[in-house]
C-alpha cells in the first residue's frame, strides 16, 4: 500500500508500540474498494495494527456454507477479537443465514452503537444541529430469530426480551454517556401495547438510570419518540432501545443526518467486538470507484478508540473532517454550490492523508484522548429471585370446523377441575363466550385455563387437560404456561 504522506508524528509516537491484531473482511460489492482505502487511511495515520484477513459474504454462500463465513475464520475472530468488516451480498433465496445477526450472537455482541451527526453546511441536510448516538440491543427481541408457520394461515415471530440483556445494553448506554461527556440518555420502548416485554425494558432503564443521577433521563413511546426524532433529532442526545426499534430507527436517523453512506457501525461485546458501516454492499458500484469509504471509515475510528489506539483514533477522523469541510466529496455526497471537487473512492481517500495533523475549522474536531473507560461490569445485576408458581395453560389450536361459538362450546367442556376454561380468542381478540359477529377470526386459536384462585398447579395437572384435547381430536399446536412471580400475574389477557 503505497503512500504519498506519512506523518513524522505518527511515525514517532508509534514506532515502540507493539501492533494489535485483528481480523479483516474484504466482503462484497464495494466492499474491498472501501475496505483498501480504509486501510489506506488507517496505515497512513500510523494505526498500529496486525491484519489477518478472511473470506466472508456472496462466494462462501455459493460454496455451499449457509452462514456466509467458513469454520476456520471463526478461530481468526475469536483469537484477536476485533472484527474489521467491509458490507457483504446475500443472495435471495434459500437457507441462507444473516452473517451480520450470526456473528453478533455467536460473539455475544450485545451492544450496536450508530452515531449519527450532521455535518452542516458542508453535508446537505435539514438537521443541522443533530449530534445523537443510537446504542441498539443487538441480540434478541425479534432478532432472536424464533419463527414458525403453525396453521394454513399464521406465522409466528417470537419476541424475547431477557432482564440480564436489557440491564446490559442500558447500563452501556449510560456509560457511554458518561465516556463522552453525553448529558441525556432516551429510552425508545412500545410498554403501553407490549406492556410484559417492553414493559421490563423501560423498568430496567428507569432501575439502572437511578444509578447515574449526573445523566438527564427521558423516555418515549417509540411512534411518537420517532416522529420526534425524525422532526427534532438535536433533542437527543444517546437513545437506547430494544433490537428491532434500533435497526429501524438508526438508518432513518443516519439519513436524516445527511446519508447513510456516513455512517459507521461498532457491535460490542464482552470478549469480542465488530466494526462495520451500516449501509450494504451496492453491487451496482463496485469496481467503478465510486464508493464512499466514509461509513466503514468511521466505523474504523470507532475500533481504534476500542483497541487503545485514541491517538490515531483523533488524527484521522480530523483529517476526515476536514477533508468533508474542504469539499473533497465523493458523488453521493456532492452537490453543486457546496462541494469544490467530486472525487473517487481512491482520491477521497488520498485527500484524507493528505490532510492528517490537520483540524477541521468550522466543523467540531474530535477528541478521544481524554475519554475515560467503559466499566458495565461495575455494577451487580439487581435482579432478585421470584417465586414462580403456573396457574394456568393458554392451549393454541389449528382448526377450521366452523366458527368462534361451536369451537368455544367444544373446548369448555374439556375443563378439569383444577384448570376450567376461561376464555377463547383469535388474534389476541376475545371470542368466546360473548364474542361479537363482527370479530375476524383465522384458524389459529387460544383456549384459555385459569385456576380461578390464581394456585399453582402441577406437570400433572396440565397433562391432565392435555389428555382431554388429545381424546377430542383436536390438533394442539402450542401451549403457554400462565404464571406468577411472587404472586404477581406474569401474562397478558
């Protein structure tokens, strides 16, 4: 990698420091040409790193390897645990894994951290002062990936919300916070519908939050808290929510920033951690040298101040900065009036180096020296133990014999003595008894069982009832236990 500019700082400061592993992935699309001139930048700003590089994406997917990545590169990432890499294509169709989502489960990378700022005048937005980080739980709720087809008519998607995964992505939120001198932290939750799982979410952040008394606390439903954001982002400051709301929420506020093409991406976890941008791999793009290296970019900056490297961490995202306030724009980004010199992936990232030791003047330079650690572990999980006791059996059936009253007539009689029936109901919709005509219903419904005094009942008990269905003929597809946690009713109606 030839360079035309090496600075004699970096050099000096550098030289005595021993190279940091990590792992690089050239991926797909534009994926090595932004990944070269990342690179370019990188050794060029005297980053102190030791490649090994692994094949990931389009062609181990057509090799027959369903996770896009092969057996022996897992043992690259978990050896230098830091992850460099480029967008990837995966094709349409088929088994096909997301190797995004597989590797931040299987290396328990727990937290997606997206800034997303505006870079006004020099970027085209109507947000000039937005300045926000959106910290994503990055492992479960819907992204847990639990689905079944359980009749003809519906799909289920599990959403799983744990106490130990929200504890730890908010409490990284607030150290965030802290780490940068960040002064509010926002929760972005739907606890009014989804009032068990989202509802623990925003009990852990008020719970954690109460911790950090020098952070400004807030939270939003996330419809109206989205709209707010899409309107006013530079109310915000660090929001954090729950998988799905963060995926969604950060592109809309990366676009809205100026492009999504500037936007970078970390995946933290406890051992491991992945740096990436968050848009895709463009096909339509590559080999022109065209891209905007700009997302992966940042998300590199991010991995230096990650590995202890804040020193090459601040020459480059400086010298990027003003790079962007000097007009030097690739095509996505430029525009007639603002911009002085449309240029390639390769050129833009030439001007970066030649700008290193470089400030910018009117947008904000950068500074990660002085950031002090991030400590999630400094504070004991509050979680408690609870009594739990099963009180009742939500029994799911697939049937297509007639409407909401004969069915409901049907399962009422199969009730025992410890366990009678409660209810009937299609969708989440009560139908049975005094069901309304009007109500749709599709042929995946839920007999409910409930102790009428709320005791805990056994294995025993529930196998009993579940004889009782079997003997009727009619085709379970699922049951949920009902409980309570120190007597406290654990389900939704």
């Amino acid at each position: 990698m030839s360079s035309t500019h090496t600075s004699s700082e970096a050099k000096g400061s550098t030289a005595t420091q021993a190279k940091v592993p990590i792992t690089v992935a050239k991926g797909d699309g534009i994926g090595p040409e932004i990944m070269d001139a990342t690179l370019h930048i990188l050794k060029e700003g005297g980053a102190r790193l030791e490649i090994e590089e692994i094949e990931v994406g389009e062609q181990v997917y057509l090799r027959g390897i369903s996770a896009g990545i092969e057996p022996q590169s897992w043992d690259s990432l978990r050896r230098t645990k830091v992850f460099l890499k480029a967008p990837i294509t995966t094709p349409q169709g088929g088994g096909y894994q997301s190797l995004n989502v597989a590797t931040r489960k299987t290396l328990g990378l727990y937290a997606n951290v997206r800034p997303c700022v505006s870079y006004h005048p020099f970027v085209d937005t109507k947000h000039p002062k937005q300045n926000l980080v959106i910290v994503r739980e990055n492992e479960e709720d819907l992204y847990a990936g639990i689905e079944y087809r359980q009749t003809e008519d519906v799909y289920q998607c599990l959403k799983l919300i744990s106490r130990p995964g929200s504890e730890k992505i908010v409490r990284y939120a607030f150290e965030y916070a802290r780490r940068y001198n960040r002064k509010k932290v926002t929760c972005f939750m739907k606890d009014n519908i989804m009032k068990l799982t989202d509802g623990l979410f925003h009990k852990v952040f008020d719970e954690i939050g109460a911790l950090y008394p020098d952070i400004e606390k807030e939270a939003w439903i996330v419809d109206i808290g989205a709209a707010k954001m899409a309107d006013t982002p530079e109310a915000f400051d660090v929001l954090v929510m729950p998988n799905l709301y963060g995926d969604i929420l950060s592109d809309v506020a990366a676009q809205i920033a100026g492009s999504v093409g500037l936007a970078g991406s970390a995946n933290i976890g406890d051992h491991c951690a992945m740096f990436e941008a968050i848009h895709g791999s463009a096909p339509r793009r590559a080999g022109q040298n065209l891209a905007n290296p700009s997302g992966l970019f940042l998300g590199a900056v991010q991995m230096l101040v990650h590995i202890n490297q804040p020193d090459v961490a601040e020459r480059v995202h400086n010298a990027w900065l003003k790079t962007i306030e000097d007009g030097i724009h690739t095509y996505d980004i430029f525009e007639e009036g603002v911009s002085k010199q449309k240029v390639g992936t390769k050129e833009f990232a030439q001007a970066i180096v030649d700008r290193l030791g470089q400030k910018p003047e009117k947008l904000a330079a950068v500074s990660y020296a002085q950031a002090p650690k991030q400590d999630i572990q400094s504070v004991q999980s509050i979680q408690t133990k609870s009594k739990k006791e099963t009180v009742g059996l939500d029994v799911y059936l697939d049937w297509t014999d007639g409407n909401a009253e004969k069915l409901g007539k049907i399962v009422e009689k199969l009730a025992t003595d410890k366990l009678p029936f409660h209810m009937l109901t299609n969708r989440g919709v009560k139908v049975y008894p005094d069901g309304l005509p009007e109500t749709f219903c599709t042929d995946h419904w839920r007999a409910r069982f409930l102790h009428k005094d709320m005791k805990a009942l056994s294995h025993a008990d529930i196998l009993e009832l579940l004889k009782k269905f079997n003997d009727a003929k009619l085709d379970f597809i699922k049951t949920e236990n009902l409980c309570t946690f120190n007597g406290e009713k654990s389900f939704s109606n």
